[in-house]
C-alpha cells in the first residue's frame, strides 16, 4: 500500500501505491507531455523521454543506466532535472528544501489526492488522522483476517487448477484487505475497486475527453459513496477507519478534505500491492528461484523486500525546489523540479553488489526507496509488507511447483509497474 503527502501542486514519492503516495503530480504532467513531444519530434535523444514510449515501459532499467552514465543529476529538455542516483534520491527525498506543493508544480489530473498533494503543516494535520489505523497493533490484528482471505483465494485457485495469479489472486486480496480496514460493505467491493481502478489509471496522466469523463464519474460515485459512509458512521461507529475519521473533530480536517483522504487510502490501499506480488512471482521464475523460496517459504519476507529493490510497483515521483538548493554536486533553484527515479535507486551499483541480479538471499546492504523517505514516507508500509509476505509465503507453501503458462504481460504505464495478467498452472 502506498500512502504520502501534499496540497495542490505537485508529486511526491511512492510510491504507489504501493508508495502510490508519490506518484501523481509532476510525473503525471511529465508522462503526458514528454509522449507529445516525442510524437512531434522534440525529444529525440534526451533518453528521459524514452520512459513515456512502449518499449521503455516494458524495460526502463536500460533507459535508467544510459542516464546514470551522464551523472547523478541528468537536466532533460522537459525542463526537469532526473536523478539515478540513489544517494541523490534519498537526499531529495528527505530534505526540507524540497516539497510537493511548491507553486506551479501541481499538474491538472482532474482529482484531488489529499496526503499526496500537500506539504507540512496540512500534511502533518491530515496524516495524523490516519496514523493510529497503521499502528503496529492495528497492522497486527490484520494478519487473521489477511490469512483467511489468502487460504481462501488459493482455495478457489486451487479448484480451478489454471489462474490468472492478477486477477484471481494479486488483485482481490488487497482491495479485501483496504475496504475491511475502511470498513466498506463486503457487497460495495466490486464497485469500489472499479472505481479505484479508474482513479489509478490517471497517474499516468489523462489519455482522452472519454478518459476524462470516466475519472470523473469513478470521482463522483466515490465522493458521494464516501460521503454516506462519514455520516452513517457519524451516528453509528464501528470499529474501521472511516468510523475514526468522522469522529475526528470538526477544526482537525474538513468534510473534503475526510473525503479525499479516504479516496486516496483506498486507491493506494491496493494499485501498488497488486503489482509487487505480481512483480515478486515473475522476478522468482525468471530467475529460477521460486524452487528456493518453496523449499523455505519463511524467505518470503526477504523476498518481497528484493523486489521491491529489483523491481518496485513505484518507479518513479517527483518534488519541487521551495528554495535554492544543492544537491549531488548541482545547484537546484526554487521552483525547479527534480523527478528521483526510484526503480533506478535499487539499481545503483555504487550501493547495491551486482545490481541487476535478482537474488533472494542478499545481504543487507542499503534501505531501498521503493516507499519514499521522509515526511512523505509511506504511512502503509507495514501493511503493503504483510500483505505480500503472507500472500507469496503461502502461495509458495501451498503451489511449490507453480509453473507460468503464456506471456505476462505489463500494464502500458510508466509510473506503475506490473503486470496485467500472470497465467500460471498448479502442477501436482
């Protein structure tokens, strides 16, 4: 799960969402503008555009190390400035110098992304809200429920014989997961997952005016939804978050802004912790690991936290200079953006021994990024790390010989990475 920072104006880090958190603003500005450049012959040779276009989709880590061999900050004719490095990222990332909501940064998306959009103090007020839900004995109480619907999933799995390891499983374990925490009706699932879905599709920016008015019905619908929900709870509590929320008092948040944040907790909640269990199961076949990992499911854990290394669902966000700055031997002036590429963080060989091997038993050699750093930290880590490990712990446990049966094909997004379908056969 991926949850951040913001106000209006721009990115942050996710990075998911899973940190979906950071990921919207600038980048989503920066994907649809450099796909038109590039279309109109602008961006040729500035490798940074290359991430917009379908084949650096399918493999940015060749487009990150053409980049890193130009230094750790890379300016581009999109007028941003790009960094590889995982050092620069992570200093980026933490300063006070940089923000998300500096002036002129925010992209017009269409929505609001609460947490995502804004800087201290609105940040620190709104994230204090949801904080206590994401406590450690709250993320606790959660491995029963979060158990059950695995078994539960690969019991259907199990029956069927072949699935689709994204739609059978991957997908529907954490929009479970996020809609229990919220306290949504199991019968309101469906729709609140299309809709979450719908949101999510704009991070990569707005494709069409059909586009458009789609985003806008799922905004609506979610609103209205979201809305009821505060008020039946106002006069009836339960034990969920949404329930917590609208006990909150009335100079804490507004109704709005209590609506956006639980827009923002359900999309994050589940777009990024889809796509690292997905991530995980591929980059365990592709490099004949999986046998490894069924021989000691307990490397589960290690395994999730390789991907997200490897391979992360967030691959890149973005922040804005609040003042002028250096950083990685450049000078940053307010108001300028830096885009830290995350999947290239993970990636950097002056950090990470053989970089771009997948191996489920490294060592300990550096944090990753793959959920921020900072203020903007991802409030849903521990919950995104549970999910996953018990998910690719039991699948493990249960399928040991689980074999892949056709292409695996990646979502068409640059900030998202995972993939839309896995086919895969339970073989005895």
């Amino acid at each position: 799960m991926a949850t951040s920072t913001g106000t209006s104006q721009t990115p942050s880090t996710i990075g998911t969402a899973p940190r979906l958190s950071d990921t919207i603003g600038l980048a989503a500005r920066l994907i649809g503008q450099g796909a038109v450049l590039w279309g109109l012959g602008v961006l040729p040779g500035d490798p940074t555009a290359k991430l917009f276009l379908p084949r650096g989709r399918r493999d940015p880590y060749g487009v990150y190390a053409e980049l890193r061999s130009r230094g750790p900050i890379v300016p581009t004719r999109l007028g941003v400035k790009v960094s590889t490095s995982h050092r620069v990222c992570g200093d980026v990332l933490r300063s006070r110098a940089f923000g998300v909501a500096a002036e002129g940064g925010q992209p017009d998306i269409g929505i609001s992304l609460s947490l995502l959009e804004l800087d201290p103090p609105d940040h620190t007020r709104l994230r204090r809200l949801v904080t206590p839900a994401f406590s450690p004995r709250r993320i606790k109480a959660l491995e029963t429920m979060i158990s059950t619907t695995v078994h539960r999933l690969l019991g259907r799995a199990e029956a069927a014989g072949d699935f689709d390891l994204v739609a059978d499983f991957a997908a529907p374990l954490p929009i479970e997961v996020i809609t229990a925490l919220l306290g949504i009706p199991v019968e309101d699932q469906a729709a609140f997952r299309r809709h979450g879905d719908a949101i999510a599709s704009a991070l990569d920016g707005i494709r069409s005016v059909r586009h458009a008015r789609a985003l806008d019905e799922a905004d609506r619908e979610l609103g209205q939804v979201f809305g009821r929900l505060l008020e039946l709870r106002r006069v009836a509590p339960q034990e969920d978050l949404i329930s917590d929320l609208a006990a909150a008092p009335e100079d804490a948040a507004t109704t709005q802004e209590l609506l956006e944040l639980c827009r923002l907790l359900l999309v994050a909640g589940f777009e990024t912790t889809v796509n690292l269990i997905g991530n995980t199961v591929l980059a365990l076949h592709r490099s004949g690991q999986w046998s490894m990992l069924a021989e000691d499911p307990d490397l589960a854990g290690a395994a999730i936290e390789e991907t997200l290394r490897y391979d992360p669902p967030v691959q890149l966000t973005g922040r804005t200079a609040t003042a002028d700055t250096e950083v990685g031997g450049h000078r940053v002036n307010a108001g300028e953006h830096v885009v830290t590429l995350i999947g290239a963080s993970g990636r950097d060989p002056e950090v990470f021994s053989r970089p771009d091997t997948y191996d489920l038993t490294r060592p300990k050699e550096a944090d990753h990024l793959a959920f921020s750093a900072g203020a903007h930290y991802c409030i849903g880590a521990p919950l995104a790390r549970l999910e996953a490990t018990v998910a690719i712990r039991e699948l493990a446990t249960r399928f040991p010989r689980l074999a892949s049966t056709g292409r695996a094909p990646l979502r068409r997004t640059t900030v998202l990475r995972g993939p839309q379908r896995v086919p895969v056969r339970i073989v005895d």
